[in-house]
C-alpha cells in the first residue's frame, strides 16, 4: 500500500519533470537554452520514472522471490547510469554542431566563444 | 598483462550485472551465463585494454580512484544535479533567463579530467559546455543565467560554476 503510494508519487515527480522539459522546449528561444530544458529537466524526470519501476521491481521481489524482478533491478538501474553520461555527452554534440554551423546564442549578455582568445 | 585483467574483470562484472537473475546457481546465476560471461569478458578484456587503461599512466589499475568516482557520482555530482533540475525547472516556470557564453578555465591536464569536467559542467545548475580550446584545455560554456558582472571578466575557474561542491578538485583527485 505504502509501496503503491511512494511509486505514484515517484512516477509523478517524474513526468512533472519532463512537462517542463516539453514547456521549456516551446518557451525558450534559442537552440542552446533549450538544450539547458530538454537534457536537465529529462534526467530527473527519466531517474524518478526508472525510481518508479525499481520501486515496484524491488516490491515484487521481495513478494515472489523470482529472479526476474532482480533482472528488471538492475537493468534500469544499469540504464539510469548510461542515461546521465549519454543525456550530457549528446547535449554537448548538439550544441557544438550548432556552434559550428554559425548559430549565435539568442539574448545573450557575452559571448567569448566570437572573441579572439587572449 | 594488468591491463588486461582489470578490464577483463570490469566487463566480467559488467555481464553478471547485465545477466543476474538467469537462474539458481550462487543464487542468481546459471552456469552457462558464467561460462559464456568469462570468455565474452577474456575476449573484451584483450580488445579493449588499450583503451580502459591508458598505457603510460594506467590510472584505472589504481582501486582508489574507483572509489572516489563512485563516492563523486552519489555524493556531490548527484545533489549538483538535482539542484540543476530544480534551477532549470524555476526557469522554464518564470522564463527569468539572462544567456551567456563565458570561458571557463578547466585546470586539468588530461583528456579524461576535461571530459568528467565537461560532462559535469553539462549536469549541473544552468551550464552547458559548448566548446573547447584544445590548446589551453579551457572551456566555452553556456550559462543560462550569467550572474551580474561576470560578463566584463576575462575567464572564470572552474570552482565558480559549482554552487556548492568543489567538484573540479574531486575530479582531479579522480581522473589526474
């Protein structure tokens, strides 16, 4: 009972956390903000909605004793650690392809990277 | 040699992670998953070990820095990005953005202490790494809120973009 509770509360705080991600997307104006939206708010919201699942892996295993509940363990938990070197590693890529193809940040207050290095 | 063992142990452990729960043996194993997971990790172990341990200074050999890697990615990494989200989050909500590119001197002297800066720079609150100056190994980075006054400044360190923890030093004692 108290398991179902803290797995809808986990897969809550989880897509509140991609909503944003999507609102911010839309709202924000220029490609590298929006990358700030899109990879920050999506690796909370994607760690608290793998939460949810090994919550409930770790319930039925405890429940049935069956092996494959740990196989689902582990691999979200094995996925959750791909995800935050990939989320970081991918936004990265994006922004530096951006950068090169001659994209200026929107609004932006300086910009060293358009300064000759010192 | 060692090279080769310590990789091939770390995919070992890697394939039980991947496979745990196949059947009864030690309790969660089945003899051919550990049969099949010492050869694929001999074979992986061979290929790979110029890449896992870098030759000259074989700084995956030493247990310590494993340690420390797995303390810095629960401890101060983790509690960075979740005030990441929370900043981000504020953001979207109230669309308070002051946007920024500013050069972040990184300090480090190898490949993999600028890529674990860089990649911890990109999680955490308002910054994502843009560039590189690969002379120099200083960072371009993308603030999403400059604070006031940075933008006159010529470089920043490393510790001023880490809100709480000295995550440049952590990587340091890690990666150098």
């Amino acid at each position: 009972m108290i398991l179902n509770l803290l797995i809808g509360a986990a897969i809550a705080i989880g897509l509140f956390f991609n909503a944003l991600g999507v609102f911010g997307i839309l709202r924000f104006p220029d490609v590298y903000t929006r990358l700030h939206a899109d990879t920050k708010a999506t690796t909370f919201g994607s760690i608290f909605t793998s939460l949810a699942v090994a919550l409930y892996a770790l319930g039925r295993l405890f429940e049935t004793a069956d092996g494959q509940y740990a196989t689902l363990l582990l691999h979200t938990l094995v996925a959750v650690v791909v995800l935050a070197i990939t989320n970081a590693t991918g936004a990265h890529a994006i922004a530096r392809a951006a950068r090169r193809r001659g994209h200026s940040p929107a609004q932006a207050v300086v910009d060293k990277l358009e300064e000759p290095a010192p | 040699m060692a090279s080769f063992i310590a990789t091939g142990c770390f995919s070992f452990v890697v394939y039980l992670l991947l496979t745990a729960g196949s059947g009864r043996l030690l309790g969660l194993w089945s003899g051919a998953d550990l049969l099949a997971g010492v050869m694929i990790a001999a074979v992986v172990g061979w290929v790979a070990r110029g890449f896992f341990c870098d030759p000259r200074r074989r700084a995956a050999l030493q247990p310590m820095r494993w340690v420390r890697a797995i303390g810095y990615a629960c401890g101060p990494f983790f509690l960075e990005m979740a005030k990441a989200n929370v900043d981000v989050a504020y953001r979207v909500i109230t669309g308070r953005i002051r946007p920024g590119i500013v050069r972040v001197r990184s300090g480090m002297q190898t490949d993999l202490g600028v890529l674990m800066l860089a990649n911890s720079i990109t999680l955490t609150p308002g910054t994502l790494t843009v560039g590189i100056d690969e002379d120099t190994n200083d960072l371009f980075v993308h603030m999403i809120n400059v604070p006031e006054g940075i933008e006159t400044r010529e470089s920043l360190e490393a510790r001023e973009v880490f809100s709480t923890f000295d995550c440049p030093s952590w990587i340091r004692r890690i990666a150098e």
